[in-house]
C-alpha cells in the first residue's frame, strides 16, 4: 500500500504541533513550576542526582513529581492503547482519546494555573507540576503507540543524532525533523515571553496546539482516501 503525500502531510503536521505544545509546557515547566522538566527525563533524573548531592530537599522533590507523573501518564495511556492496531494513514482512535484526555489535563491546569495569577502555592505547584509531567508521558505513550505513523514530541535527543547520521549517511535528511525542532523552540519561546508579559496565560498555547493537533490528525480519518489513491 501506498500512502498519499496529503496524508502523510496532515499526521506529521500533528506531531510538529505537538512538539510545540511540548516546548511550551516544558517552558511553563521549568521557568514557572520547579525548575524540572515535564516531559524529558533524562535531566530531571541528573538534576535528582545533582540536588540529592547539595541536600536540596525542595529541588529533589519536583523532580520526583515529575518523575512519578511521566511515569504513571506513560503507563495509563500505555495500558489504554496496547491492543491498538496501528496503521499507516491515521492514528489509531485510543490514541486519539489519550490526546484528548492530555488536552482536557492540560485545559484544567491552565484554568487552575491562570485562577492563582500563574503564582500557585506550593501545594498546587505540585499537583500542577505532577500533572504536566502526566500530561507528557501520556503524549509519549501515545506516539509510540501510533507507530510509524507518528513520531517523538517530548524528547529529541535520539530524533537529533539519528538525524545527523542518516543525513550523513543519505545526504537527504529531509525537511520535518527540522520543523519539530524549530517547532520545539518556537513553542518554549512563546510561553517563556507569556510567562514574563502574560503570566496568567502562559499554558493557554500548549492547550490550543495539542487542539490543533488532535484536529489536523483526525483529517485523514475524516476524508479517507479513495480506493483509486491506494496501489498494491
């Protein structure tokens, strides 16, 4: 089977959207909650290691919360998703559910976040920050879930270096992986600026980019293609 350009347009245009939904609460993240990270786990667990080692006991407790809620996101949307079949042209429609269950998540964070002026105590700080993390690690779950027809949005690390050999090796890197990473920056940039102009509505963007990515996903699956557009 063959899949049609359009297709496969509209489904990396959802993960270039997702992508920048990730930069901004990764954003929102760190600069606004407690300097962990939400979805990339490889630094919130050097910076356990790094605050265990200074006995920073504020600093050691947001990782972990971020820690348990990427891990409990990754296993919920995990265990939802696991008899998924996977397909080519279009996410499979759990995967669709735990994106908008990330949505919705992500909605009642902004509404709690925006309710305390985007100044939360402690108290809700944590539950913010755990639910972030949750947020990413169901997203994570949900790309890896959708198969090939979806790609990493919370962590570009392995994207990076597997772009740079296969763009040595091929010398036609190609142009999406590009965008995820422009995206990446794009959306950290918006609600780092939102965060000093517009506290408030700081994790309003990553609300309407996981929207917008859950609306250019489902096109596909709207519009299916004609038998004509497939060949054996």
């Amino acid at each position: 089977m063959r899949i049609k350009p359009a297709e496969g347009r509209f489904l990396r245009l959802a993960v270039v959207l997702l992508v920048a939904a990730s930069g901004g609460i990764e954003a929102t993240s760190f600069l606004g909650l407690g300097h962990v990270f939400a979805g990339v786990m490889t630094s919130n667990l050097a910076l356990l290691g790094m605050a265990a080692g200074r006995g920073e006991p504020l600093d050691v407790t947001a990782a972990l919360l971020a820690l348990g809620g990427f891990g409990a996101g990754t296993a919920l949307a995990a265990w939802y998703t696991r008899a998924s079949v996977t397909s080519a042209t279009h996410w499979p429609r759990r995967v669709m559910v735990v994106l908008v269950a990330e949505a919705v998540l992500l909605a009642l964070g902004a509404s709690v976040w925006g309710f305390t002026g985007g100044r939360p105590g402690e108290a809700v700080r944590d539950v913010l920050q755990c639910g972030a993390a949750l947020a990413m690690g169901a997203q994570s779950a949900a790309m890896v879930a959708a198969g090939k027809a979806a790609a990493p949005t919370t962590y570009l690390t392995g994207t990076l270096a597997a772009y740079i050999v296969k763009g040595i090796g091929t010398g036609s890197p190609g142009l999406w992986v590009p965008l995820r990473f422009a995206a990446l920056v794009a959306g950290a940039a918006l609600c780092a600026v939102m965060l000093d102009k517009a506290r408030p509505w700081a994790l309003l963007p990553s609300v309407v980019l996981v929207m917008c990515a859950l609306a250019v996903a489902y096109l596909p699956e709207a519009h299916p293609p004609s038998a004509a557009g497939h060949s054996a």
